[in-house]
C-alpha cells in the first residue's frame, strides 16, 4: 500500500488530485489536507509521497516541506504551483518533481507513477547511514546482517561488509517480508543464503557459521523447514 497526501488549500485541486490518482492507481491510500498545518500535525509522517502546493495561506508548501526533512522523513514530495519563479525556493527542500498549474491529467499520472516506481524500489532496500553519508543496498544482494560493537555490519553475497547505524529490531521488521530470520539477538540471516542446519549452527553458502541462539533454535529450524519446502511463510 503506497500511502499518499495531498496538500492544496484550494478544494478544486484536492478533488481534482483525488479523482485523477484513485482513478488511475490501485493500492494507494490517500488522505487529504487544506493546509499545511493539518498535514504537519499528523502524529505518524509516514505518507510515501506528497502532492503539496506551494502558495498556501498559513504555512506555505516550502516551510511544509523544509520542516518534513527536519524531522528526517523520507517522503517524496511533489510540489504544485501556479508560479514557476516559487521554484527557485522549493528547490532547497530537494523535492522530487514540479508541476505547473493549470496541469493536465497527464502530468499528474506521469509524475505519480514515477515516485511510486521510487517508492517501490526502496522499499527492496537496505536504508545505510554512515559518518554522515548515506546509500542503499538491495535486499537481495544481502546474505545476513550482524550487529556488534554499536555497528550494523550489512554482509553482502559478493563479500562486500557495508556499516550502518540503526536498531536490530526496526531492520528485522523491514526484512521479515523478504525471508529473513532473527536468529539471534545480534544476527539477521537471509534464508536464501543457508545450507543447512547443524545442531545450533547456521551453515552458509558463503562458508561463514553463525550460531542461533537457545531462545530462537526450535522458531529457526521450523521456518527453514518450511522455506526449503517451498511453502510461502506468512
């Protein structure tokens, strides 16, 4: 489910952004906003992509926007303006895309279904922060992941280690979906990438051992179980 928010304080531009999307998306869920002090109180920022208009009595689409990346949220936004030289300034907030009103149909379906190709295709990543950079790593690519000494150490199917800041749990929560299995406190392996299962230990295509932990023994071996049978785990 893509999740999507459009701002605009004028209610022909919401309805008229409403209707297109819903017309032309499927699972996408849409909330709508008329200013963008409403879209800011929102206690979860979780919206994938916002349809935000830059001219707003109150706070204006910039601020909107500015404010978003304080708080690190990792939404696309797509502003809507009526004046091109507004663009200049939305610039700093490094927004996703610009359109011009009055638009066309067209350019609302184009512009949607590019962030939603983005969206989709980060989804399948591995969001990695380090010293103040930051990059992605595909799901796939990942063999299993280890957390030791503060550090995510991401280790990759071509040997490559990436390092990462970021909690176990929130990872394991993102990974569950992609056949990944906490196997121990400190070890997130991709069921893909076992050989087999010994006694406590974890054989990997790799050659790499990685022990599972007494607690997570008895869940670990049933879930291989039913991977390597070729039932979908849910």
């Amino acid at each position: 489910m893509i999740k999507i928010a459009i701002c605009d304080d004028e209610s022909f531009y919401r309805e008229q952004f409403l209707k297109i999307v819903t017309a032309n998306f499927d699972c996408v869920e849409i909330n709508l906003y008329d200013c963008g002090e409403d879209l800011l109180s929102v206690e979860e920022l979780d919206f994938d992509i916002i349809i935000l208009d830059i001219e707003m009595s109150g706070i204006n689409g910039v601020d909107v926007a500015t404010r978003l990346k304080e708080k690190k949220c990792r939404t696309l936004v797509i502003f809507i303006t009526s004046h091109i030289d507004c663009i200049t300034q939305a610039m700093q907030t490094a927004p996703f895309q610009y359109i011009l009103k009055p638009f066309d149909n067209q350019s609302i379906v184009d512009q949607v279904k590019r962030a939603i190709e983005k969206i989709k295709k980060q989804k399948n990543q591995i969001v990695v922060r380090w010293k103040g950079f930051e990059s992605f790593v595909n799901v796939g690519d990942v063999e299993y992941i280890e957390y030791n000494s503060r550090k995510v150490k991401i280790h990759c199917t071509d040997n490559n280690i990436q390092l990462s800041v970021g909690r176990m749990d929130e990872i394991n929560n993102k990974l569950i979906e992609y056949d990944f299995i906490r196997v121990h406190n400190s070890f997130i392996v991709n069921l893909k990438s076992i050989d087999k299962i010994n006694a406590n230990l974890i054989y990997l295509n790799s050659g790499e051992i990685i022990q599972i932990s007494k607690r997570n023994l008895k869940d670990v071996k049933e879930k291989f179980r039913i991977f390597i049978s070729g039932v979908v785990i849910c």
